[in-house]
C-alpha cells in the first residue's frame, strides 16, 4: 500500500537485490589491476536486478569493466584506469551503500507524504 503499485514495490526489490549482489561479488586481483568474472553468480544477480540481460555475455563484461576501473570522460576522450582489488571492492561498496541510501530515501519521502496526507485529513474541523 505504501509504494503505491507493484511496479514501485519491484524497483524497490530490484534495488535491494543490487545491493546484496554488489556486497556478494568476489573481486580478485593485486596491486595493479582487479578483475570480476563475469559468469559468476553475483554479476548474473547484479545485472538482472539492474534489468540488464543477464544472457548477454558483452554487457556483463562491461559491468564488470565499470566496476573494475576508474572511468574519467573529458572534452575528447574517455579514459579507463584499472583499479586495484582493493579499491574496486571500495568502490563496489561505495555504489551499494548509494543505492541503499537512495532507495531508503525514496521509502522515508513516500511515508511522509503519505503521513502528511493523513494529518491533513485528520486536522480538517468536521461540523
């Protein structure tokens, strides 16, 4: 009833799911450079709870990339520097803890508006 739909109620799933496939992924790697494989079953979780298709080899193979390096875009190019084990799990963590904090803000703005409605209609005078 809060979300409103089912529709919400799923993105709010998806997310969550996100999130937990995120914290799953078993990045490998050393100093220098970090890699995910993209077959494993968090990246399969990761990409269906993204809506991406989880069949489609390339596309989690550039989800993996995303995470797995820093990507700066200037005026003429995009450069990928790889990141090491270590700060791509930072980085992964970072993207979840986002994702959470965007989904529970999200939630708190539909129970107060939901609440704000209902104290609107309790404070109207009845004769």
């Amino acid at each position: 009833v809060l979300l409103g739909n089912s529709q919400d109620s799923e993105q709010v799933w998806r997310l969550l799911g996100a999130v937990l496939a995120l914290g799953d992924m078993d990045i490998s790697g050393d100093d220098h450079q970090s890699f995910i494989d993209p077959g494993s079953a968090a990246i399969m979780r990761l990409s269906t709870c993204l809506a991406f298709d989880s069949a489609d080899q390339q596309g989690r193979a550039k989800l993996c990339k995303l995470l797995t390096h820093r990507i700066v875009a200037t005026r003429g190019e995009i450069i990928a520097t790889p990141r090491d084990a270590k700060n791509a799990r930072l980085a992964a963590d970072a993207l979840a803890r986002n994702m959470y904090a965007q989904c529970f803000q999200g939630l708190v703005s539909k129970c107060n508006a939901a609440l704000g409605s209902q104290a609107a209609q309790s404070q109207k005078i009845k004769f």
